[in-house]
C-alpha cells in the first residue's frame, strides 16, 4: 500500500459513521481507524501516522464526561459489536441501576458476527450506570457500565 491508498482509506472514513476500517494487501494490514477524536493509521508493526485532531469542540465535551459526579469501576467493551442487556427480548435485563453484583456476575452481551459473548463483572459492587442502550452497537473500549466496589 502507498500514501495515496492510505489517504484514500483516511478520506472514506471521514466520510462515513463507520469507525474502523481494516484491508489486508499482498500480506500488509492497514487499519485506519477512529481513537479519542483522532484518526490513527496502524499497520502490524504499529502507528504509521496520527491524522485530525480533535477539534476545541469535542475536546470539553470529553473533558465534562471525565468529571462527571458518577464514580466507579468502569466496565468496558472486550470488542466491536451489539450490546444486549438481556438474552433475549422477552427476558428481564441481567442487571438494572442499583444491582449489587459479584465479580463473574453477567452483566450483557455482545454479539460479535452472529456470536454471543457474555461480559462479566469485574469487580463485585454496585451498579451506578448504565451507559449504553439496548440493542445499540459498541467499540472496543467503550465504557459499558460503572460500578461501584
């Protein structure tokens, strides 16, 4: 792959709501993808080039939700997929705002290419936030819940 081919990859993804793309060419793999405001360009041996940063608009938007009132133990996304607070539509949700749970209780699922996984408590506590609804898709690393040990 040359520069132009990246730029290209860099362009498509600005221009759409997804937030990673990966292509593999003659044995290469280049990922361009979308971190913290960001636009990271990452091959198999690391980061190739940092791209937009993110602009004064996001950057206290980001800032407001580091302070927010709530504290706890943040549970994040093991992977890109769908979230699902229950396993199947007509079942109660495995948790609710102000659930205690023991570390290993199941918190959600997410279904990865027609796979579902189970996420796990991390900790025992309880639970302070949920932070994503029903049925919506997540990223790797984003914050799921709070819980407070």
């Amino acid at each position: 792959m040359n520069t132009k081919d990246i730029e290209q990859l860099i362009e498509l993804l600005e221009k759409s709501s997804i937030s990673e793309i990966e292509v593999s060419k003659w044995g290469k793999k280049i990922r361009v993808s979308r971190q913290g405001g960001n636009v990271v360009v990452q091959n198999s041996g690391g980061v190739l080039a940092p791209s937009q940063p993110a602009t004064p608009a996001q950057a206290p938007a980001e800032a407001a939700d580091d302070e927010s009132s709530l504290q706890g133990v943040a549970i994040k996304s093991p992977m890109v997929g769908t979230f699902y607070r229950s396993p199947s539509p007509e079942v109660d949700p495995f948790i609710k705002v102000g659930d205690h749970v023991k570390k290993g209780d199941t918190l959600c699922i997410i279904e990865a290419m027609k796979i579902m996984n189970e996420v796990e408590a991390e900790v025992s506590g309880v639970i302070l936030d949920i932070q994503i609804e029903n049925a919506q898709p997540v990223e790797y690393g984003q914050t799921l819940f709070l819980i407070e040990p």
